[in-house]
C-alpha cells in the first residue's frame, strides 16, 4: 500500500486511531482525523500526534471535513452508519481498518487468534512461549496495543501475536495471518452483530485469505461445522477430542501417528478451569507448528501467571475468597468461569446489557451459585432469568454489592466478579471495573 502523499481520514482517536494516524503519518499521508469525542483523553492523544501536522476536528463529525478522502481508516468500536463511514460509501472512497492498515505494513508473520472467550489469555501465552524460545516477538491487536502501533518494531525475522475481534474482522480485505486460531463461538456482541450467524461469520473471516501455505488451527467442537469445510489453509485441531493436541482432564498430549504423549500434566498449569485447559492446548499447538521446542513450551506453560481481572483470585477475608473476573464480558464467559468452581459461589454480575439470553446459564447458576448480586444497566433482565432459581439482590455501586455479596457468603465460599456484561455503563472498561471491585475488596478487609 502507497501512501505517500495520500489523502487518508482516520476515524475515531482511540487506541486503534491513533496507532493509525500515526502509521499513515510516518509513511508520508497527508492525515486528518474526526473524532466524535471531544474528552481529556482525545486531546492527550492529540498532543502526541502534533508534530505530524495532521488536521483534526473533534466533538462530531462534518461532511466538510470528511469529504475528499483518498482512503478512510475506521476504529472498530466505530458505528457503520456514522457520518464519514456513510460519506465514504456514497462517494466509493476505499475503507479498511486499523488491522488491515497494520498488516499492509507488517513484515512479520502473522499469528492471529479469535474467539468469544480465551483470546487475551492464548495470545499472551503464545507470546510468551516464542519470547522463551528466542524468537523476538511482539504481542499486539485487540489486547490493548494495535497492530499498526507496532510494525516498526518487527523484521521479517520477527514474530507478531495478535488477538483480534469480531468488530476488526468486519473491515479486514487482504489481512492474511500465517497462523489463525479460533478458539469458541458463543453468543455475544448481537447489539452490533445481529445474530448468532453474523457474528459466526465475522469470526470465520480470520481464515478468508489464508491459503495452502497458512494454518487454520481450531476448536475440535468446530471440525464439522460447515464454515470450518471452507477453510483453504491446513487445518489443525485442539479440544478434548479428534485433536492434533488434545486437552483432558489430567492435562495436555500430543496425539500424533496413532501415539499419544503428555506434554504438560494439569498440576503443571497454573492456570484455573477447565475452559484454560483448551486456551493451553491452542497456544501449545500454534507453538509447535512455530517450531517452537518442547522445552519452551513447558516451561512458557507453567511460568505463566494469567491476566488481571480474568479469573483472578485476589485473596480471602473471614474464609471468603474473593475472585476478580471482570473480563468475563460476557454470558459464556460467566458460564466457564462458574463451572471451574469448587465451592458455591455469590456471583456479582450486570452492567451494559449485550443481548445475549441469560436463561442458557441458568442450569449452571442453580448448581454452583448461592445468590446474584446484580449492578448496572441489564439488573432487570438478569433478575427474571435469575430470580425462580436463587435469591437475587442488588446494589447501587460497587461498593455496595462487594459489602452486599460478602454478607450472603457463608465461610468456606466465595464472592465472584463476573458481570456477563460490559462496563460501559458505570465504567470506562473492565479493568476500571475490576480495579473498583479489587478495591472496595481491601477496604473491607482492612475495617
């Protein structure tokens, strides 16, 4: 992609836009960015972008601005229909995303991994094992530093690991990763999606321009589902059956010419629940089709300690334990993390509602949980699925339902974070979200 000299509009200065601006900047584009924001925020990100000279305008966008774009950029959280978007449609001005500008540019191959639940925890996993193993490699995407922030970092020699989402595959043309992992499907993201096949479809895009030379790793729940049938790279398996790299109760094998071989015993990972077995088996095949030994794997495995505020066990006070799972944005997620347990649970979930049908984790709230204890924006909604199997409660803040779900916890238990939700109705993100719960957490225990 030539970019010199190119009229390009990059919409929306979040992360992923201001990675973009600054990448087409650099590769002389004349750049102008709208965003519809106009915050504290915003104008950092402006600050470090000054000495491009780029345009700007924020707080909404206007057909003057936008129009006369040679390329448009678009953020994933931005709306199809928003102005510029529409413009560019009308006027068949070229549209990509910040993914697919990062990969014009990316010299490096390209390990890319999907799925509802796992992504962050599989990415950083790999990442971690090909670091271990002497491969310089950058871990990058959805997980908080975008792609198109990080190509100058990488050679040909180089290694990218990039989670990405749904709302990235949307936009993608020509993005062709070595590797692409889908991890699961389960509902999620309807408000933007529609449905469960749109939004199958949009994951299934990860594979779109692989080719016989690439590799197609998946789910083993995935191996006769019609779209996998289409899939045009080598295809692999991980899961606890039919598998290259199966994933049991007792731990990872490896199953090749009719012979099975572990590789990691369970009490070798440190991570919890049954649904990281399977996050493990991914990043162990993706690892050894990288070359990667299985020295490194092991010892990438058994070193590695998880992300914040993703089944993250924070302590315990008066024989409560006390689990941060504000990651879990949503239902399946809840689902996975509760069945993992092995003590009964008082569950504190809600916040912005994402469409999904609660009832389909009722059988698992009736057997593992004492009671809900519901914040936010979809309470309601939660309460009716919830409320003929277990007491449901609520709270104002967050303050209140930690103090509230401690009260209903009997010792021996534990009070779990894990909202089904996103934050976005009472926080900036999941991380604000559970940083508030990890704190009202301490204060309870220090009074």
């Amino acid at each position: 992609m030539e970019l010199r000299d190119k009229k390009v509009l990059v919409v929306g200065l979040g992360v992923s836009g201001s990675a973009a601006a600054e990448l087409a900047a650099r590769k002389g584009a004349k750049v102008r960015v709208t965003e519809s924001d106009d915050t504290d925020e915003i104008r950092q990100r402006l600050e470090k972008l000054a000495p491009y000279r780029m345009q700007f305008e924020t707080g909404g966008h206007t057909e003057a601005f936008c129009g006369g774009a040679e390329l448009v950029v678009t953020s994933p959280g931005i709306d199809a229909q928003a102005l510029p978007l529409s413009i560019a449609r009308d006027r068949n001005i070229p549209v990509v995303g910040e993914l697919e500008l990062g990969y014009r540019f990316c010299p490096a191959p390209i390990i890319a991994v999907t799925g509802t639940n796992g992504k962050s925890t599989t990415t950083e996993l790999i990442g971690r094992i090909l670091s271990l193993s002497g491969r310089h490699t950058v871990v990058c995407g959805n997980i908080g530093n975008p792609l198109s922030g990080e190509v100058h970092l990488l050679a040909k020699e180089s290694v990218a690991v990039a989670e990405v989402s749904s709302f990235q595959l949307e936009t993608i043309k020509e993005f062709r990763p070595h590797v692409a992992a889908l991890l699961n499907i389960s509902e999620d993201h309807y408000r933007r999606h529609g449905n469960y096949d749109i939004y199958k479809a949009e994951k299934f895009r990860i594979f779109k321009n692989q080719s016989a030379e690439d590799w197609a790793v998946l789910h083993s729940d995935l191996r006769s589902d019609p779209a996998t049938k289409e899939i045009k790279s080598r295809l692999v398996f991980f899961g606890p059956k039919e598998a290259e790299v199966v994933a049991e109760e007792d731990g990872i094998s490896i199953r090749a010419g009719g012979e099975e071989k572990v590789i990691l015993r369970k009490e070798e990972i440190p991570l919890n629940g049954r649904h990281n077995l399977d996050n493990v088996a991914c990043s162990v095949l993706i690892s050894r089709i990288m070359g990667v030994d299985d020295h490194f794997i092991r010892e990438g495995v058994k070193t590695f300690r998880g992300l914040s505020h993703r089944f993250e066990k924070i302590g315990s006070f008066r024989g409560v334990e006390f689990i941060d799972d504000s990651k879990a944005t949503n239902i399946d997620a809840t689902r996975r993390a509760l069945e993992s347990m092995d003590k009964k649970v008082v569950l504190i979930a809600g916040g912005r509602d994402k469409g999904g049908d609660y009832l389909s984790v009722l059988p698992t709230v009736r057997q593992k949980v004492r009671a809900v204890v519901l914040i936010g924006e979809a309470r309601d909604r939660i309460k009716n699925a919830f409320s003929s199997a277990v007491p449901v409660l609520a709270a104002e803040d967050m303050a209140g339902a930690v103090e509230t779900a401690f009260s209903a916890a009997e010792k021996g238990e534990a009070v779990m974070l894990s909202p089904m939700c996103s934050s976005f109705d009472m926080f900036s993100d999941y991380k604000q979200r559970g940083e508030a719960f990890q704190r009202e957490v301490r204060r309870i225990s220090h009074e």
